[in-house]
C-alpha cells in the first residue's frame, strides 16, 4: 500500500508539473516585459521605443488575454482539458517565435498580442489540477501549481541577465514545444472522462494514476448537482440573485485593490520603477532579488495553506503597507540627492513587499473566484470575473507611465500605499471567508438575512 502511496504521488507531481509549464512560461511574461523593455531602451540596441509604446509592448497581453480566456471556458468542457490546453501551446509557440524573428515594434506587439490569447488558457491549469487529485491532496497540488509561477519569474531574470530578449523569446517558444509534447504522456481527467461518458478512458486513467489500487475513486467523484434548464442559465433574475451577484462584486473588488497596490505595476516595469525610487543597483540584478521573494513567498503560501484567507489578506495587506511606506519614505526624503547610504534598505523595503504580496494579495484574488460561486453558474462567471480582472489589469499597466508623467512618481506610490491600507481593512470587515467551509455554507453566507433565517429554523 505504501508503494502505491508513493506511485500516486509521483503520478500526480508528473501530472501537475506537465500542466504547470503552461504558467510557468506566461507567469514571466511580467518579467518579461520589463527585461525587454530595459533591453529596447538602450541605444545600442536596433530596435528604439518610446515611453507609450513601451506601455503597449507591457499591457497588450492583459487586453487580449480575455478573448482566451473566454474561448477556453466555453470548449474545455466538451474536448477536455489536457486537449484545450494543449491547442493554446499553438499561438504561444507562434508568439515567442514572432518575437525572436521581431524586427520592429508593430512585430513586438502582434507578437505579443498572439501570446495574449494564449494565456487565458491557463485557468485549465487549475481546473485540471482540482480534478485528478484526491480530495486530501487537492489543496496541495493547487498550491503547488503557484509555486512554479513563482520560480518562473526567478527563472526569467536569470535568464535576462545572460542573454537578450530575443534569446529569451527563443527559450520559451521551445519550453512551449516542449509543454505542448509533455501532454501526450498524461492523461485527462477521470472525472471528465465518466462526464463525457467515455468510462473505458476514465478506467484506464484511474489505472494509470493508481487510484484503484488506492481505493479513492469516491474522492474524486464531484457531487452531480441537479440539472438546470438552458432557458434559466440566459435568464436575468439567474445572475440577478443574491448568491451570484455579491460573489462577482467581492472578486473584481479584490482585483481592483490588487491593481491599485501597484505590485503588477512593479512587476511589468520593474525596472524603470525601481530606477524612478532612487535604487543605485542595476535593475535587472534588483528584479532577480524580487523573484526570489516571490519564490519564498509563492512557498510561504504553499505552507499556510491552512490558514484562513482573511488572516492571511490581512497580514498581506499589513505587510504591504508597512514596506511600502518605507519606500514612499525614502523617495521623499531623498530625491534629488546624492545619498546612497540607506540604498540597501530601499532594496529590502521592494523585496520584503513582494514577499508579502504573495502571501495572499497576488494568488488569492484570482483563486477564490472558484470558490464562491454556484455549481450551475461557475463556468460562465469565473470567465466574466477573470475577465474583467485582466482588462483592469490591463487600464493599471497602460496607463501607470502616463500616471508618473502627470502627477510624479511620489503621488502615484503614495497611492498605492493607501490601498495597501484599505486591503486590511476590506480583509478584516468584508472579505468573505471560504477556508473550511462547504459551497452550501459559503453560498448560505450571501444570501439576504430572511433567507438565512428560513434556512436556519429548516428541520
């Protein structure tokens, strides 16, 4: 039974890693943008842009990045999940590729904009992820997932370092190969496969994984919730109801908040702005040490995963504030001189911010849309939520140079500072908790003080 065990594990790793290079390869693209952009500013390069093509070449993916995303909820269900995820390879490969042969910057951009669409494909990472594991190691398989975008982004400045972005470019595009190959070897989803009705499929992955030497077919099973008419999912009054508009508040809510905490701002131009905030050091050489606290955070996470997600958005937001005042402090009082004494301590202030972005303001706003939304709807609103999260994500990185340029790099960060505070605050007062709690209990928590009490004096 322990060789089974140890089989299944391993299975799974195999399983989940194959997966996960699909985010590894597009969480570095905010590394990306920043190493190509540092790289395309300096004169001896054959290639010039200025400061609003450069925010086109950082946002552009985020624009497109929903019409994938949106494609993908609306196939995976019908060709499986391993397929879907395999197909949107095709344009990332095409994309990297582009970017190597890339000899201007309308090339820069149609390439980018192919790689876009490719990245909303990503939800399936999870989605697979949730379904071939066992209910006891699903939380740490999913966690495992946002460590290798963690160590993705370390990856991409190490990268960055050596070589240009168009070797860069040629790196991923053969990664992508390789991702796209790796999926033959795994299988879809058992649970997928009974749902099509394809059940000698879903036997022979319950057989290659070991779970039916393991006897946990039962953990896999997902409860079958009842039928809904297809007339009642085009309704109104469907997402009008208590249960499914509060969910999709809280999540682009918490977006907003991520965005406005500058923390993919510093992602995308990290850079320019640690440059901007007065760091002598080279920025590539400071944004490798900024990966490096994503990896640590990416595995603080992983480690409290027990831990509710109110604390932990808590003690993120706190985190948050505390560093980034620090920064905010430095530039006021040491822009425009010469003193570099406490420059050090500037590069912590950075590192110690992203760290505690990871611990909840970076994964969770994304995650817990698959938590608090009904069985019937969940499809069809996490693609709304996530979408709209990217094009607001996609506003926040346009327009921060403009931003800069306006009103200076003090007000901008300043307020970025206060929302770190306001993050706290939503954490502790709003912030639904979903950690322990069933769907019923979660959906229960939505629903208007009448309902509850029904439900309550419910025999």
């Amino acid at each position: 039974m322990k060789q089974n065990n140890i089989l299944l594990l391993l299975k799974l790793v195999l399983c989940t890693s194959i997966m996960s290079i699909h985010s590894f390869i597009t969480s570095s693209a905010f590394i990306y943008s920043s190493i190509i952009l540092a790289q395309l500013k300096d004169p001896s390069f054959d290639i010039h842009i200025d400061n609003v093509q450069a925010s086109w070449i950082a946002s552009i993916p985020n624009l497109v990045c929903p019409i994938g995303l949106i494609l993908t909820g609306i196939v995976t269900d019908r060709f499986g999940r391993k397929r879907v995820l395999q197909i949107s390879f095709v344009p990332m490969i095409i994309g990297w590729f582009m970017l190597y042969f890339a000899k201007n910057f309308y090339f820069i951009l149609v390439a980018r904009v192919v790689l876009g669409l490719s990245y909303g494909s990503g939800i399936v990472v999870s989605i697979y992820a949730a379904e071939i594991c066992p209910t006891a190691l699903r939380p740490m398989f999913l966690a495992v997932t946002i460590v290798y975008t963690g160590f993705s982004m370390l990856f991409a400045t190490l990268l960055g370092i050596y070589f240009s972005w168009r070797i860069l470019a040629a790196i991923y595009g053969v990664l992508g190969l390789f991702g796209a190959l790796g999926l033959f070897i795994i299988p879809e989803p058992p649970i997928w496969l009974r749902s099509r009705g394809r059940k000698d499929e879903a036997i022979r992955a319950e057989q290659w994984l070991g779970l039916e030497s393991m006897s946990v077919k039962e953990d896999v099973e997902i409860p079958i919730a009842p039928p809904i008419e297809q007339a009642k999912l085009l309704s109104w009054s469907t997402y009008t109801a208590s249960n499914i508009w509060k969910p999709t508040v809280h999540v682009i809510f918490f977006i907003f908040l991520q965005q406005c905490s500058g923390i993919h701002v510093l992602m995308s131009y990290s850079v320019d702005v640690l440059h901007d905030c007065g760091v002598q050091k080279d920025g590539i050489t400071v944004t490798m040490y900024l990966s490096i606290a994503r990896l640590i955070g990416s595995l603080t996470y992983f480690l409290l995963s027990g831990v509710k997600r109110k604390t932990l958005t808590i003690i993120s937001g706190l985190g948050m504030f505390v560093w980034m005042s620090v920064i905010v402090g430095y530039i006021y009082e040491f822009e425009n001189t010469s003193d570099t004494s406490y420059n050090n301590w500037l590069i912590v202030a950075f590192f110690l911010y992203v760290y505690f972005s990871m611990l909840a303001m970076m994964p969770i706003p994304w995650s817990i849309s698959g938590e608090i939304f009904p069985m019937h709807v969940k499809g069809i609103m996490n693609a709304f939520v996530q979408s709209v999260g990217y094009e607001i994500l996609f506003g926040a990185t346009k327009i921060y140079p403009t931003l800069v340029a306006i009103m200076g790099i003090k007000i901008v960060w300043t307020f970025f500072t206060s929302t770190c505070l306001i993050i706290v605050l939503y954490g502790w007062l709003l912030l639904p908790e979903t950690k322990g709690k069933s769907l019923d209990e979660i959906l229960i928590g939505f629903e208007s003080k009448k309902i509850k009490d029904k439900i309550k004096n419910l025999p």
